[in-house]
C-alpha cells in the first residue's frame, strides 16, 4: 500500500487518540528482543508444537476446488465439522467407504 501524506496523516491521528496503545519511542525500540529472546520457552513450545494439535497418521492435502455455492451453503448450515462431513460424502460418492 503506497502511503499518501493523507493516509499517513490519518495513521497518525489514530495512534495519538489511543491512550492505551501508545506508539514506541526510539528508545524503547532501542530495548526490544526478538520474541524468541524475550519468551524462549514459549517460543520453543511454539516451535515444537507442544500441546497443539497432533500430527495426522493420513494428513489430508489442500486444493483449490471449485463448487456450486448451494452445496457449500448446504454444508455450512450443517455447523461445525462441514469440511469433514464433505470430504465424507466425496467419499462415498468415490467408492472409498
């Protein structure tokens, strides 16, 4: 995005109306560390992905797919877990199950 003197005007007014996020100074800039020097165990959790999700026996694969907009609606309305209810019945229709 190319800044205008408009823009940046506006950027600038926003930052000094928020009382609770104040912009750094030189200074504090001067002091800051890395994430991973500040919080090296978390980064290292983070890095390890201790405590996230598992890692999948079978991992599925992105595609990009394109779809009538009914049968994506279809299987939103259906809540959480539409994906894999899809990938459900591409099944089926395949012959996998």
């Amino acid at each position: 995005m190319t800044k205008t003197p408009l823009s940046e005007a506006k950027v600038q007014e926003m930052i000094a109306s928020d009382p609770d996020a104040p912009e750094a100074t030189d200074a504090q800039l001067a002091q800051a560390k890395p994430f991973t020097e500040a919080f090296p165990a978390l980064a290292e959790k983070m890095r390890k992905n201790v405590g996230g999700r598992p890692k999948a026996e079978n991992p599925k694969g992105a595609v990009s797919l394109r779809l009538d907009p009914e049968v994506v609606s279809r299987f939103k309305a259906g809540g959480p877990g539409w994906q894999t209810r899809m990938n459900e019945a591409l099944r089926q229709a395949a012959g996998l199950t």
